[in-house]
C-alpha cells in the first residue's frame, strides 16, 4: 500500500475522508496535522454522539489557527493540541479507531 500525505484536503480528497469516517463509525480519531483545521471540521461533523477528534498540529500559528475555525464551526467534540505526536501522546486516550494524517 502506497500513502501520500493529503495536505490540502478539498473537496474531491474530502470526500473519500468522509467515506472512511462513515465506514468506520468512529469513537476515537486522530487527526496528525492540523493544517488549518478543514480536515477535523470534516472528520468531526461526521461523528457520532460521545465521539471525539484529537488533532496534533506542532505549529503554533496553525494550532491556533485550526482551533479558531473548529470553534467557528462549533464542534465540540474537536480537541487540538499543539505539538508533536511524542510531546502530547501521554493525552491521548486509547484505543484509537481512526487516524488520519
């Protein structure tokens, strides 16, 4: 299987994201990245009631910036944390359904 990264999720890309939360059905997903926050609005609208979004973003000013958005969104259910992977996995609970990165 050959990955590559979808950093700018539109709506073609967003699409099969949306189909893989939806085949999933989700409790707890990882999101590695933020970006801007355009993937966690549409992973988190998408999910269940008492599920819950991680997203780990390690620039500050997108961090920042994606947590503006998924409020502007009012998804609660969305937490994003600044960092890497390594520096705030002791926060994450486990196990983790879904990963999106």
């Amino acid at each position: 299987v050959q990955c590559r990264p979808l950093l700018h999720v539109g709506p073609l890309k967003g699409r099969h994201l949306d189909d893989a939360v939806r085949r999933s059905s989700p409790s707890l997903v990882l999101e590695l990245g933020s970006y801007l926050g355009y993937s966690a609005v549409r992973i988190a609208r998408l999910l269940g009631d008492g599920a819950v979004l991680y997203t780990v973003e390690q620039d500050a000013d997108k961090a920042a910036k994606a947590e503006a958005i998924i409020k502007h969104a009012g998804l609660s259910n969305t937490l994003v944390l600044h960092g890497t992977l390594e520096s705030v996995q002791s926060q994450l609970p486990r196990p983790v359904d879904l990963v999106f990165h």
